[in-house]
C-alpha cells in the first residue's frame, strides 16, 4: 500500500540481540526517521505559512517519530517478556505516535509548491472518475471542506479509494487515527491534517479559511499515481 | 487507607463514554418545565446564553498568557460556542434549561446530541477563566491541602499528576482536578455503602468538550489542553504551558470555593438519597402495588384475574 511503503523508505534498521544465529532468533527492530520534505518550508506560501510547515514537521512529525520508535522498542521488550499488561498498555501510543507518523508522511506527499503542480486538478483516470461520482472537482472540494470544518476536536479529513466497493470515499479519522481504522480497504488518496497545530499561528480560529486556501497547494498528481495503481 | 485510592488517582484514568445514571439529579425532562431566564442590563428577560468575560482583563495574566491568546481564545472560540449553542437550542426542548442541563441532557449517556459540544465547551471556557487569576499560582490552604495531601500524598505528587494528565490527553480536551462523592469509577452506579473515605479528590482527562458533569462529579480546576489554548504562546510545547499554568495562574482560592460549594451540595444529595430511601421503606402495599405480586399469588392463587 502506498503509505506503508513511504514510512518503510524512512526507516533504519537496527539488529537487536548479540548473536545471529538460528537458535536465539533475535527480531529486527525497525525504528523511523523523519522523512524529509520535497520542498522547502517556505515553499507552498501564502496558502501555508513557512512558520507552520517547520513547527509541523521538525517539531510534530519529529515527536510523533520519536515517540513511536519509544513505544516501538517497549513493545518489543514487554513481547519478549511475555509481559501481556505492558503488551495491552502500549497499543494506545502506538496508535497515536505511529498513526501520526503514517498521517504526516502522506500529508507531505499531498502537497507541492505551485510551481511544482500544486493545485493543479487531477488528470487522468482520478480527474474522470471524480466529475463522475462527485459531478465536479469543485463539488469534491466543498464536501471535503464540510466536512473538515465540522470535525470537532482533534483530526484528520481524508479522500479515499475504497478497493473492495471500487469508489472513492469522503472520511473523517480522530485524532490520529490512520483511515485504514475506518475499514480494511480503505486507501488514502488525499489527507488534510485538521488539527489546529496545522494552521493556527496563520488562521487561528477560522479553519474553512484554511481548507480554502490548502487547494491551491494540494498536490493531485501524487493522489492520481496511488489511485491508478491501487484501482489497477 | 482504602485500596480504590490508587486505581482513582492514577493518572491514566480516563474514563468510559458509557452512560450516567442519575439517581439524584431529577431529569430536567421529567419534572415541570422550568423556564431559565437571565435578565441583561436592561432588565429584559432573555432566554439564551451570554458570554461571559473572564473576572480579569484580557492582558492581566501576562506574560504567561497573552493579551492575543486571550483576545482569540475568548473573543472568538469561547464566542463562538456560545454564539452558536443559543442559535442551536432555538425552538427546542432545550431552549430554557441551565446550561448544566443542557450539558446533562444532551450528554445522552454518552450517545452524544448536537447541542452537546457547544454547551459543554461554553460551560468548560468559563469554568477555565475563573480557574485561573493574576498572579496566581502557589500552593493552597486549608482543608483544600489537607485533602489533596490526603488523596494523593502530597502536593508535589498531586502537580505531578495533574500535569502528567495535561500532557497525555491526546488530541484536544481538558485535565480537571474533581472532587467525587459517593460516586463509583464504573458507569458512576451510586456507592452503595458510602462512607467518609469515598468523597474524594480525583484527576481526570477528558476529551473534546466532555467534563466531570457528565459523571456527576464536582469539578474543581481545568486546564485546556486543546491547542488553541497554548499554540500561540508555546506552539508544540504542552509541557511547558501547563508548567506555567500551575506555577502561575492557577487561582487556588476559586478551587477552594468550589471544594466548600461541592462538599455541601454533596451532603444535600446525601440528605435527599436518604429521604428517599426512607420513603420506599415505607410505601404503603396496594393491590395494584408491583412489588406485592409475589404476596398475592400465595393468598389469592385460585383469583387470576389480575394476572396478565
């Protein structure tokens, strides 16, 4: 799937335990690392301010990482130790740390400076298959900002393919949880990260401002290439 | 010291969105409609909401809290949910009700209304104004400190507590510190063998618009963790704002009001509980009476015209 492979390309891989052989089986720890942006911070103004994208991605997207690998190497004690409790206890920061980190990596993708296409309507078979469902970009584009905007607290608003139904799909995820928590075969397409550390030192309180202007830097041509190959 | 101590001061303890059975709060809907009125500067009797000014300038809590987070925090998100909660309950069942009732109400045992977040979000902004004053901050007195050394040890490991509960509410929501009489951790059923031990101190998180009402809790202190609340002021850093929140605006005399308020609302539900106990001991039998059918079919087991 399009985003595991994004967050595996970032990874490092560390070997724990001191000897390799088949006797004492040792697993391989994964930890992550931030993955770098395809664009400079300053780059997708004035619809998202440099501030913003460097407090959002060395700052948020950097905890959410750091805190993941933590959660990561705990849980790989406590299945060691077959400590069930700490096993059960964990799965919430992993949820949270490591749904950010997979949120934030597709969230990067799915923006690009204007000059690099951002904002550029889909072409091709998302372009098609939007008008169709949809009846127009613009219709799509005001269903998702609705319902961005009503989402209460803390979230996510995503486009999605889902693979079994074969259709796309308007979502809201909480929190940070991945669309995926939302059903099985549902493939992010698109995500707008609606939390307020996402655009508040430059909306404040009024996020449909924000939705507004994020169209202008969204970058179809990524969700074009997931769509065509997940619906292959 | 009792065993549940530990399990309710852990910082961890969040709680289910089950739903409240109130058996002491009569539900707003089943007594005689009771019309709220507020009366504004001109005397005028009006059935909405207003937003309330916090008890001190916008700029008096600098330089923790600036004048601009307050500016946007009150001026427009505290605005706005009151704004929008009158244009909500306008025509409705609601319109009329305390706002504590409409938090109640719309709670709906978890299965949460419409009307539910702006209410609870009105109600939690003017509960966080007042939690806080100028030159606040320090330790409490009284009673207060004696309950929280003994529900929790000490103050240092209270701070500890509530700040750790600050920080790992995830997403957006509130830490509070509530006292909780008589009210047990599961689905908030009433302590059937109260005692004085049960009516404790007790750090809770919760997210979004929820508080302690919805248990039937009294709430004491809140910190807003949403990120409008300290973005502007310390962008990503949570921990640091709730350090500033505790060493310097917390206004200990507004708990202390509050503990002295909750402690006598208490041993009213307490009195009323008992009033009503005794009056069911007392129900007079009936032919009609429910709870005598296990009577009548051993007296009158040949006569079955009242059974179903």
């Amino acid at each position: 799937m399009a985003f595991r492979s994004l967050a595996l390309a970032t990874r490092k891989t560390l070997t724990l335990g001191l000897n390799s052989t088949r006797l004492t089986q040792s697993r391989a720890l994964q930890t992550f690392s931030l993955p770098d942006l395809p664009y400079d911070y300053g780059a997708l103004e004035p619809a998202i301010s440099g501030e913003i994208m460097q407090l959002h991605h060395q700052k948020h997207h950097q905890t959410y990482i750091t805190n993941y690998n933590k959660a990561l190497e705990q849980l790989h004690e406590a299945i060691q130790k077959g400590d069930s409790s700490t096993v059960a206890k964990l799965q919430s920061a992993i949820k949270f740390n490591g749904g950010g980190h997979i949120n934030h990596s597709i969230f990067w993708q799915n923006l690009a400076p204007i000059r690099e296409g951002g904002g550029e309507p889909p072409k091709g078979s998302l372009g098609w298959v939007i008008d169709t469902n949809f009846g127009s970009l613009e219709s799509l584009i005001q269903k998702i900002n609705a319902e961005g905007a009503a989402l209460q607290g803390s979230g996510w608003v995503w486009l999605g393919l889902d693979k079994e139904l074969k259709k796309l799909v308007i979502e809201t995820t909480a929190n940070q949880d991945p669309l995926v928590t939302k059903g099985p075969h549902l493939v992010p397409l698109l995500g707008i990260d609606v939390w307020e550390h996402a655009y508040y030192l430059q909306y404040k309180n009024v996020r449909p401002d924000y939705l507004k202007n994020i169209w202008k830097v969204i970058n179809w041509k990524y969700a074009s290439g997931v769509y065509e190959k997940e619906s292959a | 010291m009792a065993a549940s101590t530990s399990m309710l001061t852990s910082s961890s303890f969040t709680f289910p969105s089950q739903g409240l059975r109130l058996p002491t709060r009569t539900h707003p809907c089943m007594k005689p409609q009771k019309r709220f009125v507020r009366k504004d500067a001109s005397n005028v009797i009006t059935a909405t909401y207003d937003l309330k000014p916090p008890p001190y300038p916008l700029n008096a809590l600098e330089p923790h809290m600036s004048r601009e987070t307050l500016e946007y925090h009150w001026g427009k998100h505290h605005r706005t949910y009151v704004e929008n909660l009158n244009k909500q309950i306008v025509g409705t069942d609601l319109e009329g009700l305390s706002l504590e009732d409409i938090i109640i109400v719309a709670y709906n045992k978890g299965d949460i209304l419409p009307a539910f977040n702006n209410a609870a979000q009105a109600w939690n902004h003017d509960f966080f104004w007042e939690s806080m004053k100028p030159g606040g901050g320090g330790k409490p007195s009284g009673d207060l400190l004696d309950l929280i050394e003994r529900d929790f040890g000490s103050f240092e490991r209270f701070t500890e507590e509530f700040r750790s509960a600050a920080a790992t509410q995830f997403g957006s929501g509130w830490a509070w510190l509530a006292y909780k009489a008589n009210r047990l951790g599961v689905e908030n059923a009433v302590n059937p063998w109260p005692s004085e031990n049960d009516k404790k101190l007790v750090i809770v998180k919760s997210p979004n618009a929820v508080n302690p009402l919805v248990w039937d809790y009294f709430p004491l202190l809140t910190i807003d963790v949403w990120e409008h609340a300290y973005y502007l002021d310390f962008q990503n850093q949570r921990a640091d704002y709730i350090s500033m929140f505790m060493e310097k605006l917390v206004s200990w005399e507004a708990v202390n009001a509050r503990l002295e308020k909750a402690k006598a609302e208490a041993a009213e539900r307490e009195m009323e509980e008992e009033r009503r106990k005794n009056e069911e001991e007392w129900k007079p039998t009936d032919d009609d009476d429910d709870d005598d059918e296990g009577l009548e079919m051993y007296v009158d087991s040949e006569d079955d015209s009242e059974a179903e």
